[in-house]
C-alpha cells in the first residue's frame, strides 16, 4: 500500500499514468543514449517538485510515465515542466536532433490511477519494452 502525502492541510495519494510521444511520431528512443539522458530529465524536473517517479519506461516513439504528485501539481503543469525541459535540453546534447522546432507534440494522455490498481500499471509500464 503505498503512503498518503501529508502536509499541515491536506491528505492526498494522487497517481497520474501519463503517456505523449514526439513529434511525427518520430522513433528517438531507438537511441539507447536519448532514452536514457530522457530518463534521467524526468527524475531532475521531478525531484525538487517532489513528484515521485513509480515507473518510467520507454518505447521507440512513446514514453509512458506512472507519477505521484502533490495536489499542487495540475497534469498540466506536470507535462509543461517535463516536455519543456526534455525538449530542449536533448535537442540541445543530440545533434541529430537540433533540427526540430520541438521535440514533443503538444498531446498527451493522462488518467487518474486509484491506489488499488497502482501496482497492475507500475507492472504495465515496466514490461512496455519486454513485448517486443
């Protein structure tokens, strides 16, 4: 069972299962070295707006991203803070990437995930690459 933020007014368990891919679909996580430098993004932009990453994987033209977030943080918020850094700092480190404008497409899918089902989407996201 995972733990309840606590803060001096709130209580909250609040899991957000967020999925968004690049641009045309493009395929940049073909890159093992993108993948992780993304990877690696996520949980700095994460860390001090203490959301915590449960599950974070990638397929070669999406990532899927299972996050616990304070009740401060809108998905909106999340994914403007997480896209806007990834975009251009890995358009900034991959030369192969310098050309696009922007590195993600403004959509994304965001669902809520009750406590019940937390483990069952961590399993999901974490066997993405397993499938293929």
């Amino acid at each position: 069972m995972e733990e309840y933020r606590r803060t001096k007014t709130t209580v909250s368990l609040i899991n957000y299962h967020f999925v968004f891919c690049p641009q045309y679909r493009r395929k940049i996580f073909l890159d093992t070295n993108v993948e992780q430098r993304f990877k690696e993004m996520v949980y700095e932009v994460c860390e001090p707006l203490e959301i915590n990453v449960v599950a974070l994987e990638c397929d070669k033209d999406h990532a899927h991203m299972f996050l616990n977030a304070p009740p401060t943080l809108s998905p909106a918020n999340i994914m403007e803070r997480i896209k806007g850094v990834t975009s251009k700092q890995l358009r900034e480190e991959f030369p192969h990437l310098q050309h696009l404008p922007s590195l993600w497409t403004l959509s994304y899918f965001v669902s809520t995930v009750g406590n019940v089902s937390s483990e069952t989407i961590k399993q999901y996201i974490e066997n993405q690459k397993k499938r293929n």
